[in-house]
C-alpha cells in the first residue's frame, strides 16, 4: 500500500501485517515469519528451481536443533530463547588457512597506530606483504559486518594504513587474529522473547565520534539498536565504524560529521522497517531518538551556532541536521515535521563509543556488553 501525506506535510504509512522477512544475498535466502507462510514461500521457490534447505531456528527452544548456517554465520536459539549468531567456525576456518591456529591468544585488541613509518614500496616483500594484508582484512571484515562488532575500530584502521605500512599492519592483524582466537565463542544477542503475542518496538540511534586520534581523519561511529518500549532493553541490529571524509578541525565538527551519517542511516533503517511493521510509525511525532554525547555539537544544531564549524562541507552539515530536526531559518509557509528527535546522554552511557576508537581493559569488556557480545560456545548438536 503507497504511504500517503497528511495535512502538515507528514507521512502516513498504512498499518502493515508482516507475514515474513526474506531476505537473498546471491544464492543464498533467509527467511523469518510465520511456520505455515515460509512454508508457502517454500514451496514456490522449489517449483521454480533447484534448492536445498540448510536448516532452520523454531520459535521455542528445541535441545535437537542444529544451528541454521547462513553466509558462514551459525543461527540459533538457546536454552534462555535468545537467538544468537556466531562465526565460531569460519573463524577456526581462517585461522586454519592463515596458519595461525597455534597463535597465542589475546584478550586485547592492538593499539592504533598513530605515527606510520612508511614502507619501501619497490621490492617484492612489499607486494607479497601487502597481499597477505589485503587477505586478512577480507576475512577479518566478514566478521565484523556480521557477528564482531567489537573488532571494527582496529580492522578499520589497520585497513586505511595498509598501503603505506604493511609489515606493520601485518603485525598488528595478527595480534587481532589472536584476539579472536582468545575470544572464539564470542556471539552476537538478540532481544529476549517475550510471552506476549504483541511489543512496541521503536529505533535508537547512538552516535560518536573520535577528533583526529592519531593526526589526520577522525573516526564516526553508530551504533542503531531495536529497543522495547516498555522495558527499554535493546538489541544492535547495525552499526558504523569508518574514517570520516574529511579533516575536521575541532572535536564539535567531528561529531556534527557522525551525527549526519547517524541522521541518513537512522532515517533509511527506521524506513525499512516501518513498511516491514517492526517498528511502529508515530507520524507526526518523533520516529527515532539520536543520542549524542557532545553538549557543544546538540548547542550548535538545536541554537543555531556555529562558532566551531570553520568549513563549508561542515556547515552544510549542520544545515542538514537542522532541516531534518524541522529548525532550518527557511521563511516557508509549510510546517516542517522532525524526523528525528537529539538527545543528549553522558559519554559513559555511549553505545557507540567502542566503533571510534580500539578499547581495552574494562572499557573493551563494557562495549562487547553494550553491543550484545556474549562469550557462549556454539551448540554442537544433541547428546
């Protein structure tokens, strides 16, 4: 059904009644719904061409049930009734053909690098170097766009630095190879299931940023989780970790960058789904919340200030928050409607602070927690 607009120039989606989720990444199809609807959908799919089931996940726990393996990612539901994903296997896969199986494990992720000696780049050891880097990269970031979230801030920034330093960067991705080795169980949670046939879910965006670490280009984080309305627990359905495009020079410029690339993907995810019926639409209301732990950066979007923003490209950012906020200065007629709502909350309350920068210690612990990474063994199968 098409969405419609209101009175105020705000959209009205229709109610949706989701039947299932399908979803195809080339050959290989997931879908979620009711028993008797993915039944059907089956069904059609097998009278059209060749296909194999690799398995599935029941809506209560089964001890008989075997994992559902998905692009690499094992599926499950365990004894609590959380479906958690794991990349136990793959990761023992990669480890196996890097030769690193016997790698002294880690429970530290390597430090960033913050001054790059840069490599001969004319001799042969630096293309087969560079080479093995570009390899562990690759497999390093199927993990980290799936199931290990907690290793993106280092894979991103050993990545930017593999050209000029490989040697180095072979070094430290090792060390990161040791790290999943030493953290292999690690599994990604989703929200705890619930008894009633109904739960309000709703969009919250959390939104950071790191100021030149290191000299150069600050890093932006988001982190985007499905939350319960009533119980405010959350569950991380996407995130960002990834160098920013340009330098920003101040620490509130920075995090304008972060929240705009928060704004678009918060808007497009929130989109998605609301015409799937996830979440619910509160047109003309706020749709989503945007946390930002940036008093300075939520001053000059809400007031209008610009004192730190010294670039063009910057304040073109903060022009763009502002509109989709509904406080552009435009003299127009129409009533402009937010599409999302800023919040500000203390940086110790920050879920997206473990995608700007590598974490240890405690501070690494307290973002796999925020992020739902759990340290539980892949089931194996019944006794």
């Amino acid at each position: 059904k098409a969405v419609t607009v209101g009175e105020n120039g705000e959209r009205i989606y229709p109610k949706t009644e989701c039947y299932g989720i399908l979803i195809a990444y080339v050959d290989d199809i997931l879908c979620t719904g009711v028993s008797e609807h993915v039944q059907q959908i089956k069904d059609l799919l097998f009278k059209q061409y060749t296909m194999k089931v690799s398995g599935h996940v029941k809506s209560r726990y089964d001890p008989e049930s075997e994992p559902l393996k998905f692009l690499g990612t094992a599926i499950w539901r365990g004894i609590d009734g959380v479906i958690r994903l794991s990349q136990e296997d793959y990761a023992m896969h990669c480890l196996r053909e890097n030769n690193l199986l016997n790698i002294s494990t880690k429970t530290t992720l390597p430090r960033v690098l913050e001054k790059i000696d840069v490599e001969e780049r004319d001799t042969k050891n630096y293309e087969m170097v560079k080479s093995l880097c570009q390899k562990f990269i690759g497999q390093l970031l199927w993990m980290v766009t799936r199931t290990r979230p907690d290793i993106a801030p280092s894979v991103g920034d050993n990545a930017s630095n593999l050209v000029l330093c490989p040697t180095t960067v072979a070094e430290q991705l090792k060390h990161v190879f040791a790290y999943v080795r030493g953290t292999m169980t690690s599994a990604l949670r989703t929200l705890a299931p619930v008894e009633e046939e109904e739960i309000k879910l709703e969009l919250h965006v959390y939104s950071d940023a790191s100021y030149n670490q290191g000299g150069g280009r600050g890093r932006t984080g988001v982190a985007i989780y499905l939350c319960r309305v009533d119980t405010g627990e959350e569950s991380m359905i996407q995130w960002v970790s990834k160098k920013q495009g340009m330098t920003a020079t101040s620490a509130p410029e920075a995090e304008l960058a972060a929240l705009a690339e928060a704004a678009s993907i918060g808007m497009y995810m929130n989109e998605v789904l609301m015409t799937a019926g996830v979440v619910e639409n509160k047109t003309p209301e706020v749709n989503f919340i945007i946390d930002t732990d940036s008093q300075v950066a939520m001053q000059q979007i809400m007031n209008g200030m610009a004192v730190t923003v010294r670039s063009k490209p910057f304040m073109n950012k903060l022009a763009y928050l502002r509109d989709c906020l509904g406080l552009s200065n435009e003299q127009t007629e129409e009533k402009q409607i937010p599409l999302f709502r800023l919040r500000f909350l203390p940086g110790t309350a920050q879920k997206a602070d473990g995608f700007t920068k590598v974490l240890t210690g405690e501070a690494l612990t307290n973002a796999r927690r925020n992020m739902g990474v759990d340290l539980v063994a892949l089931p194996r199968g019944s006794a």
